[in-house]
C-alpha cells in the first residue's frame, strides 16, 4: 500500500502512560510538523518517538515553523532507516536519542534551524549514522556520543553557523567521539562550545 502519511500544524498532542508514536513501524511513514505541540504527560512515563522500527521499514519526520516535539527517549532508525529533518521548532528528548539503534540501521539528522535538546546524544549506536548541523541550527546535549558500538559509523558535519553547546552546565559533561566504531567529524565556520 501506499506510504502513511501524517501532518500537524496546530493543536496539542499529550501522550500518556506507556505510549508512543511509531513512524513507519514496519514499512513506511512520514510524518510533517509546521506547528502544535507534541509532549509526554508529565504525570506518567516517559514517551517513545520511534522512525523506523523494524529492518525494512523506514521513517521520515519533518519538524519546521513553531512545532514543539517532546519525547521521553527517541530511536531515529532504530533496525530500519529514518530520516529527520528540522528546519525550525523545537525537539527534546528526556533521555537520549538514538540515530542508528541497531546494527544494520541507518539514520540521517539534518539541523538547519531551531533547536534540539536531548538529554544525550548517540550518532550511530551500532549502525550507520549521519548529523548535519547548519543555519541557525543549535544543538544542545549533555552527552554526544559518536559510533558507540564496533561496526557502527558515525559522520558529524558542522557548516556555517552551526552550534553544538556541551559543557559544565549540562547533564553528564562528557563528549565522545569515536567510542568504538568509526567517526568522521568535520567543522566549516562553526562553534563548538564545551
């Protein structure tokens, strides 16, 4: 069948106890937000945002204007591949976010502007992995984390005006590049400040 296709562009989504969104759970989704809200119920568990969840599938998530999406932990590609696009909004994750969970996943994250905030940050964890920041795109995490797992790969590009803050005021003050897979990082006109 055709590919699922989802879009928000106002309103509030409050997801509650033990609950989730699945993008392209098992063959292929995409899903565009311009505006709304997406969040956990502060009262329950922390929510799943997964794109690409099963080998096979594959996920696509656009988040651009004044969109707020805000996950307990998040699986871009987690045994599929996934592709996330932020042009503008906001994105946290309570815990971290997953690019490439499994090995034999794949994952792209392009960060052009707005803001993303997760609580940590693993570029590849076993599979292949890609992190574009750019713009007035601005990355602020605790904990990054680049090829976590043997055999996984990581690329991080940093082009004009992109910004990654990891530093003492932070979770876990703890940067990583090229834990045990392999990584490639790259800085055009750019900031990193630890």
């Amino acid at each position: 069948g055709a590919p699922a296709l989802y879009t928000m562009s106002a309103g509030s989504i409050l997801l509650p106890r033990n609950t989730g969104i699945s993008i392209g759970p098992t063959t292929s989704g995409t899903f565009i937000q311009t505006g709304g809200s997406i969040g956990s119920d502060p009262a329950s568990a922390p929510s799943l945002v997964t794109l690409g969840a099963a080998a096979g599938s594959s996920g696509t998530y656009s988040l651009s204007g004044t969109g707020v999406l805000r996950a307990g932990g998040e699986y871009v590609g987690k045994s599929g591949s996934a592709t996330f696009t932020q042009s503008g909004g906001t994105h946290d994750t309570e815990s971290t976010l997953f690019l490439a969970y499994n090995a034999g996943s794949s994952a792209t994250y392009s960060l052009s502007a707005g803001s993303l905030n997760p609580s940590a940050l693993h570029v590849a964890e076993s599979g292949a992995a890609t992190l574009d920041v750019s713009g007035s795109g601005t990355l602020s995490t605790g904990e990054l984390t680049l090829a976590a797992q043997p055999g996984s790969a990581a690329t991080l590009n940093l082009a004009a005006g992109g910004t990654i803050y990891s530093g003492d005021d932070l979770q876990h003050q703890q940067t990583t590049l090229a834990a045990s897979g392999s990584a490639v990082a790259s800085c055009r006109s750019c900031s990193v400040v630890a």
